[in-house]
C-alpha cells in the first residue's frame, strides 16, 4: 500500500543531485554547505518539474498560443539581444554574453557573465533569463532576442519535455516573458551570433 506522506521518487532523486552539487562545490570550491538553500532548490525545482515539465492542460495551450515565441520583424526603436554561451566539457562553469542593437543593428550595450552550470542548455538558458532581467530593469518594452538554441526554444515553448536540470531557470523565463509580451524570441544560424560567441569566450 503506497504511503501519501512519503517523497515521491522524483523528489528525492532531485533532492541527491541538490546534495551532490553542493559536496562538489566544497570540495572543489571550498565552498561552506547550506543545508537549508539545498532542501529548498529541491523543492522548488521539484514543484516547477511538476507544473511545467510534462505538458500542460488545453486551457494552458491557449493562453500561450496569445503570446507565441516566434519571429517579430524588427521595428524602429526597438532593440535586438543575441544571446550565447560557452561551457568547456567536464567543467561546472560557465559564461553567457548578450549584445545588445537598435534597429539599425548599431551596438549600444552588452554584457557578459560567469554562471554555475552542468549543461549547455542551463547556460543558454541563464543567459536569456539575464537578457530577460536585462530588458524588464531597462523597462524596454518590444525586442527581439536572438539564440542559436533551438533546444532551448523548443523548451521554453514546451514542444519538448523539460529538462529537469533547467526546470527552475526555464519556468522563471517563462514568468518574464508573460511579462514581457512584445518581446519575442527566435533561433537564428550560429553564423550571425559570432559577436555574442566572441563576447562569451573572452569572459
């Protein structure tokens, strides 16, 4: 008889991986274990899994379809992000770029950042959460972001499971870009983000 009150076997797989995470990054990082930040992460991305990693319901299916990731002709006076990553291989560490132009494809601004990761797909995705949280402080109403991700884009359109190792950056990306309806987001070849990859490999 299965007991209601126990974890389920999800839940405590992605409560080890927290745990495991953390030993790594005392001891490769010296880093002190925060016992409370680790439970916490686990249930967290936990709850996102559940609400966003397994599809969703019709009524769900509808009120995304009003807010599609797909391409937007750029527009005068709005601006084009491309994002992108690098993460060499065996490494937890990452670094995201963003460029930023107005419509005339004149550069205004950018920036570039280390992230903690373990997967291309969590360093693409915390680089378009930081371009997301770039536009929303700037107040930047329509943009057009550009990645050369198509996984990712399948992600945040939910045309694919979620990956549970990105769950909680892809469901705040969700969030931002419900909040953030004139800005669209497109897979565009690697040949033209070849700034942004300069960027992210000089970090």
């Amino acid at each position: 008889m299965e007991n209601s009150h126990l974890p389920s076997l999800e839940r405590i797989r992605n409560l080890l991986w927290q745990v495991w995470k953390e030993r790594n990054n005392f001891v490769f990082r010296g880093t002190k274990p925060e016992v409370c930040k680790v439970v916490d992460l686990a249930i967290f991305q936990h709850a996102s899994y559940q609400k966003w990693g397994f599809g969703y319901s019709p009524a769900e299916k509808i009120k995304e379809q009003k807010n599609p990731l797909t391409w937007q002709a750029l527009k005068t006076g709005s601006l084009k992000l491309n994002v992108d990553r690098l993460l060499s291989e065996g490494s937890t560490e990452g670094a995201v770029a963003c460029v930023v132009r107005d419509s005339s494809g004149s550069l205004l601004d950018g920036f570039t950042k280390t992230v903690r990761a373990e997967t291309v797909l969590q360093v693409e995705t915390l680089g378009v959460l930081k371009a997301l949280k770039y536009l929303k402080e700037k107040e930047i109403g329509e943009a057009v972001m550009e990645s050369d991700n198509q996984v990712l884009a399948n992600h945040l359109k939910r045309e694919e499971q979620t990956d549970w190792q990105a769950c909680g950056v892809l469901f705040e990306c969700r969030v931002l870009l419900q909040q953030l309806p004139q800005v669209g987001l497109v897979c565009c070849p690697r040949s033209t983000n070849a700034v942004a990859d300069w960027a992210a490999r000089q970090q």
